[in-house]
C-alpha cells in the first residue's frame, strides 16, 4: 500500500529535478560576466541543449532509447550538468543540495525501474 505512493511521490520529484537541471544551466548562462546577449544565448541556449538531449535520449518516447547502464550514464551527465552548472555559477551549497536529491531520487528510481 505505501509502495505505490512512494513510487508515485518519486516520479514527482524526478520531475520536479528535471526542472531544477533546467533551471541550474539557465541560471549560469545569466550569471556569466560576458556581454548582455551573450549571456541570454548561454542562459537559454544551454537549457534548450538539455531539453533537447532529453527529447533524443531520456523522455519516454525518445527516438534513441537508452537502458540499463548507458541510460544510467546519460542521466548522471545530463542531471551532473546541473550540479556542475550551480557549482561553476558559485551556488556551492545549492549545487550540493542538488546533486544529493538527485542521488536519493534516482536511486530507488533505478531499482523500481522508474
């Protein structure tokens, strides 16, 4: 009975730690000390290179499906970038934050296959 609900708030919360990937590569392009449109090109560029390396190989229904450890592999780059993105951005505590969500989330995610 609690199962499923775990699994279910799970799936929430993976979610919700795409978003914050997204979010921390986009919040590092606007913080670099270039010139006004060469940070809004990295702050939504890197963002779209993310959502778009998602829709190829980590959404449900990418064209290339990953599995097993490469799916594994893709996904510690692809949420990595995130943590790196906080870390270089200096969000030191943040990006330690987020890498330790990933990790409790995607943990049991890998077990039951989520």
């Amino acid at each position: 009975m609690i199962l499923p609900r775990m699994k279910a708030a799970n799936l929430g919360v993976l979610f919700l730690i795409e978003l914050g990937a997204l979010a921390a590569v986009g919040y590092w392009g606007f913080t670099r000390d270039v010139a006004t449109p060469l940070a809004w090109f990295l702050g939504l560029g890197a963002p779209a290179v993310l959502i778009a390396l998602w829709g190829l190989f980590g959404s449900p229904k990418a064209r290339y499906k990953t599995r097993g450890a490469v799916r594994v592999g893709f996904e510690v780059l692809w949420f990595g970038a995130g943590v790196v993105a906080l870390l270089l951005a200096g969000a030191y505590v943040w990006g330690i934050a987020f890498a330790a969500l990933c990790a409790a989330s995607k943990t049991p995610a890998v077990i039951w296959r989520q």
